[in-house]
C-alpha cells in the first residue's frame, strides 16, 4: 500500500469508498502487521481531518442560504427515517407540548422524543447550523437547531424556517 497516495485521493474517495476504507484500517489494526497498524492510525487521523474539513466546506457554501432551503437540503440528503417522520410530525401536530407529552403521541412510555429529535439535528448538523450550547448541562442543545424551547415550562416548539421546510417535504400540521 502506498500510504502517500492513498492520502491524497482521501477527499476524492466516495462515502462507499471511506467507509470500506475505514473496514480495511480496522482490520489492520486490529490483526496487521505492526507497518500494517501504523498505517491505519495514520489513515485514521487523515479521515477525521478530511471529515472536518468537508464539514467546515459544506457549512461555508450554505451558510448564506435561506434557513429552510438549508432544512429541505439536510432532509433530501439524509432522507428521514419513519421513527424521524413521527418525531417530526408530533411536535407540528403539537406546539407547545412537553418532551414526556411528544413521547406519549410517539407511543412511547419513556420520555425519549427529545432524545430522537436531538439526534436526527444532530446527523443533519453539518447541512443546518450549529446547535446552541445546552443551558443545563455541558454540551449542545441539538434540538435547538429545529425547535425553540421555552426555558421555564420546557414545552417545544418547531422553528417557523423548519415548519415550511418540512411543509415543502410534505410533512405538515394535521387539522385538529
């Protein structure tokens, strides 16, 4: 293998070609040679810089676009799954609801709608814009990027930006 070159066609490679990459470094870590091992630290290191910098890239050429282009881009790219379809759809349906209310639309007992809506921002970060610093605990607020939380009742809301981009993807509040 001819690490050098490797490298550099690093932010060339395809998802389907980093991701069997990454297979291949894995493997070599984990039984290689010890030149088969070092290898792999270093693609490894070289695929996290190429990640951030496709991230700092993608952000760059869309930072100055309309807020809801940048939620219908993040969605076409990353098609919602049908558990992010329900999540989204509960809190349209229901403005101003609490998280433990969310999960019970959801059908869930557990109060983990937020949880699922932090995490489907949160993949979707890099195509919409960072989310703000947690209030309460160390870290970010990953349903912040969609949802306005009020602080002294903790009931959700969905952005208006997020509320017409998911009404161009076809998700909308149903009539009560």
């Amino acid at each position: 293998m001819n690490l050098q070159s490797l490298l550099a066609r690093l932010p060339s490679l395809s998802n389907a070609d980093r991701a069997q990459l990454r297979a291949n470094c894995e493997r070599w870590r984990a039984s290689g040679t010890a030149e088969q091992k070092a290898a792999a630290e270093a693609v490894f290191e070289a695929m996290a810089a190429q990640e951030e910098a496709d991230v700092a890239s993608l952000y760059e050429r869309l930072k100055n676009q309309p807020l809801s282009h940048r939620v219908v881009e993040a969605f076409r790219v990353a098609p919602m799954s049908e558990n992010e379809r329900k999540t989204i759809q509960a809190l349209l349906d229901n403005p101003g609801a609490s998280s433990t209310e969310l999960s019970r639309v959801c059908g869930h007992d557990s109060m983990i709608w937020q949880m699922h809506f932090g995490n489907l921002c949160k993949e979707r970060e890099a195509r919409l814009w960072p989310a703000p610093k947690a209030e309460t605990r160390e870290g970010h607020f990953y349903s912040g990027i969609l949802a306005d939380i009020d602080p002294e009742t903790n009931r959700f809301t969905m952005r208006p930006e997020a509320v017409a981009a998911f009404a161009e993807l076809g998700l909308k509040a149903r009539p009560r």
